[in-house]
C-alpha cells in the first residue's frame, strides 16, 4: 500500500505512459483534453451555433473516459491516497512566494490567496478567471491542442508542431510566474 502513497518513479511511470501512447497510436487515436471538449460541446449542440463542432461526437465518446478518468482519479487521489496537503518547496520558492503575497506556500497544494474562495469572488479575482479561460480556450484552439495533448501525445509522434507549441508553452509558463504574476499580485 505504500507504494500507492508515493509518486511513482520515472522508470515505472514512464515506459506506462510510453505503452499507453503506443496503443493510441497503433488504434489511431488521439489524446488529450482539449479534444474531450470539442466532443463535449458537439454533443450539447454547439454545430448548430459554431461550424467548427459540427462533427461526429459518437466517434469520440470513447476520449470522454479520459476526462471521467481525471476527474474521479483526482477525487480518489485527494480523499483516499494524499496523506499530507503539504508539499516540499524549496525554500527560495516559498520565500518568493511570500514577497508578492502567498503566504503559506507549500502548505497546501492550492494556495487560498489564488483559490481560495474569497480570491475568487472578488472582481479582481473573476476578471482573472475569466481572462484565463478565454486566453487558455483561444490558445488550445490556436496551438491544435491543449498540453497534455501536445506534451505527451504530440512529442510521443515526434511532431514538429508539438515541439513549437511545447517550447511556448513553457516559455509561456515562464513569463507568467515571472512577470505577470507578481504584478497581478501587487494591484
């Protein structure tokens, strides 16, 4: 049992997700969650508004075990397998955490200052959610793909497209913990 309670090591996830991409590839198939919503919103009748989701959802009600599988794997994962909400950061981490206001860094896995619920009610916190799902909805469409659809299926395949979207990503990713956070935190 304890080896359930721990993170599994690279060598043992890694051939697994390896495998998994294998068998995807083998039956022509695609992952990743961006995908899942383009399949979730034909079926809730998004082709009579929008071109784009007219397409046949029925081909890919199977991706949806991908979405129901993360969903119910971060329940059980949160419940029953994460014995301690903390997590360990290095200490420059928590420290420049704490000067742009995130005070109990590494306590918990989602900060309250961020997720919190009185983060998220506030304007400033909607406008961010709000900003985030446009700004991460248009870059998915934009990019082809979403990141574990880029990240894990996309390099797995050795495409060039996923390499450049990856390499933004991260860069992305970068920019935002670097500059635009710290000045959203001191507005």
């Amino acid at each position: 049992m304890n080896f359930i309670l721990q993170p599994w090591p690279w060598y043992v996830a890694g051939p697994i997700i390896a495998f998994s991409m294998y068998l995807m590839f083998f039956f022509g198939k695609k992952l990743g969650v961006s995908s899942n919503l383009e399949t979730v919103c034909a079926m809730g009748g998004a082709g009579k508004i929008v071109d784009f989701f007219k397409l046949d959802w029925k081909k890919n009600k199977w991706n949806l075990a991908f979405i129901v599988g993360l969903i119910l794997g971060g329940f059980v994962s949160h419940q029953w397998l994460t014995p301690d909400q903390s997590i360990a950061l290095n200490p420059q981490t928590v420290q420049d955490l704490s000067d742009i206001g995130i005070v109990n860094a590494g306590s918990t896995y989602l900060p309250d200052e961020v997720f919190g619920s009185d983060a998220m009610s506030s304007l400033k916190g909607f406008l961010i959610l709000i900003s985030a799902g446009i700004l991460i909805g248009f870059g998915s469409r934009y990019a082809g793909g979403c990141t574990s659809g880029h990240g894990i299926v996309g390099l797995s395949n050795f495409s060039v497209e996923s390499y450049i979207a990856v390499t933004g990503f991260f860069i992305g990713g970068l920019f935002m913990t670097w500059v635009i956070l710290p000045y959203l935190f001191n507005l």
